[in-house]
C-alpha cells in the first residue's frame, strides 16, 4: 500500500526513550547500509515549495559502508569515528546523516550518548545513497523495540528518515520499492534476485542537476510503472525501461561525467549502461554473476570504480507498512 510520511515530529517521540534489545546486549553493533540504485526514474512534475515528482524503482545491491554504535556516558554529544576507503571524502562534523539520525532519534540528559563508527566504501556523490544509507542503518541501531512489523513503529521510523532526506526513507525500508512524490510514497516489490555491474562514471551535483533539467525532459510515470508490474509478475528488468530522465541533464552540469558515460560504453557496446537518478554512478544488467564480473572488470578497465553486484532484500521486520 502507499505511505505517506507523518508530519511533524508527534510520531516520532516515543521512539527517543528507549534503545534496541540488540543493541543492550552488545557494546558495538555493526550493520551494513545498502548502496540503492534507481532502475528506472522518471520525471512526472514539480510541486509548489519547488521539489520534483517523480516515480522510480529502487533496488538496493550488496555495495555497502558498515555502520556500528556503541554507548557512552548519559549526555556526552553523539560523535563519530570514520574509517574505509572513503572515508576521506566524508564528512565528520554535525552535517553528516549519521550523526543528524541520532539527534533525531535521542532527546534528553539522561539518555545515553552514542558513538558511531562508520566504515565507508560506498563511493561519495555518485548517486549510490551512500549518506542516506548509513543514516538509515543509524535509525536502525538507535529504534526502540517494538513488536515486528507493527505499523505505528514503521511510520514514525520513516517519518524521522523523511525528515532527514528524501532518499533515507528508501534506504530504511530496504529492498526493492516503487517510490513517488519526493521519495515519501513506498510500494514493496517482491522479485528475485538481479545481478548487475555497477561503475561510477563521474561525481554528480543533484542540485545542478535538477537546475539543469528542462521539462521537455520529463517522461512520465510509464516506464517506471511498467518496470514495477514486470517485476511484481517474476519478469526480469527489460533493459529498455532503465534508465533515468535526468541522465542528460546530469551530462550537461558536469562535462567530466558525460564523459565517463561515453568512454564506458564505447569501451563495453554491447551492454546498455543506465544512469542511476542524477548520477554519476550507473549500472548494467547481466545474466548471471560471471557476466556482473565481466562487465565490472570492463568498466575498471577504463579507469572506473566499479563492482559487480546483486540486489539484497529487505533487513527482517523493516518492510513497508
């Protein structure tokens, strides 16, 4: 069914009194938080306060950052410790989603504080919801235990994601969505299992993306629709409803992006290689795991972070409601 975020924060308090029976158990925690990739994004209108609608099948896939959380003494500020690859290219101060989840999740002195450690692999700026992801998974750590599936628990959780991004909603209930409006209506997909190779072909701006997007450029709901019926019936992706509206509009905001695309798909013609959203990651769909390797292997070859993936479920009791 569609859900539509809660307003305000009323759903969201009782969720900051109490902490995960995981997580008492344990001093650290470590989960993943799943890269999303958008099979197919299109563009169906824009909203008074100035944000896009738009309807999108996500996938989530087996690239990911590893988030963990430990307690410290009541009232000490929640901090951060950033490790990984790509560490580097995060940043550590209060503007990183991690660290907003939890001031979104605890309130009061004499709650306990929280450090987090953040493993990053998932490449930054490239369109991979890699922020959104580990906030996701911070929410995760941080929830109060509640009976699984109970819908009240999941709204509230979801409104807090809204409140911190329009892709954190996603990335919390996992798996593969139908998504709308800005990101806030989520329909679960069930499907099995796809296999792709994912490259980054460039960094992206989403907001100098969208200031470039013309309206000519819009498709509509079709295709992303299209693609969600097949796959809710056992149908593979078809190909030729990936794809993204905002892929050349992404080209024209960064040259060095449009680029990247080009090179990677002269150097592999045979596979058709898709934007995801506003870029600059994108993926091709294989037949099989050797053919993801394959693919990757090309797309390295070129000069390319890239990696063969699959698509990962839903976490257990984080569905939609």
């Amino acid at each position: 069914m569609h859900l539509e975020l809660v307003e305000g924060w009323a759903a969201s308090r009782s969720l900051r009194t109490e902490w995960s029976l995981e997580y008492t158990r344990s001093r650290v925690i470590y989960i993943p938080a799943y890269a999303k990739l958008n099979l197919a994004l299109s563009i169906i209108g824009r909203r008074p306060d100035g944000r896009h609608d738009l309807r999108s099948v996500v996938v989530h896939v087996d690239w990911h950052d590893l988030v963990g959380v430990e307690r410290t003494p009541p009232g000490s500020p929640p901090s951060l410790v950033l490790t990984g690859e790509r560490g580097a290219d995060t940043p550590p101060d209060g503007s990183n989603l991690v660290l907003r989840a939890a001031v979104a999740m605890i309130a009061g002195p004499d709650q306990p504080g929280v450090r987090f450690a953040l493993e990053k692999r998932i490449p930054v700026a490239a369109g991979l919801g890699g922020g959104s992801a580990d906030a996701a998974a911070a929410i995760r750590l941080l929830a109060p235990p509640e009976p699984r599936g109970e819908r009240r628990r999941l709204e509230a959780l979801l409104a807090v994601a809204g409140s911190l991004g329009s892709d954190v909603p996603a990335c919390l209930a996992g798996g593969t969505l139908l998504v709308g409006g800005a990101g806030e209506r989520l329909d679960r997909l069930e499907h099995r299992e796809v296999h792709l190779a994912v490259a980054v072909a460039g960094r992206s701006s989403t907001a100098a993306t969208f200031a470039a997007l013309d309206p000519s450029e819009w498709r509509g709901p079709g295709r992303p629709e299209e693609l969600a019926r097949r796959l809710r019936a056992g149908e593979p992706p078809d190909p030729a409803l990936c794809g993204s509206d905002l892929e050349a509009a992404a080209c024209r905001a960064n040259p060095r992006l449009a680029a990247g695309l080009a090179g990677l798909r002269a150097a592999t013609p045979a596979a058709p290689w898709h934007l995801t959203g506003s870029g600059g990651a994108c993926f091709a769909l294989a037949r099989g795991p050797g053919e993801a390797r394959r693919l990757a292997a090309a797309a390295v070859a070129t000069g390319l972070p890239a990696r063969a993936c699959r698509t990962v479920p839903a976490p257990a009791g984080w569905g939609v409601p």
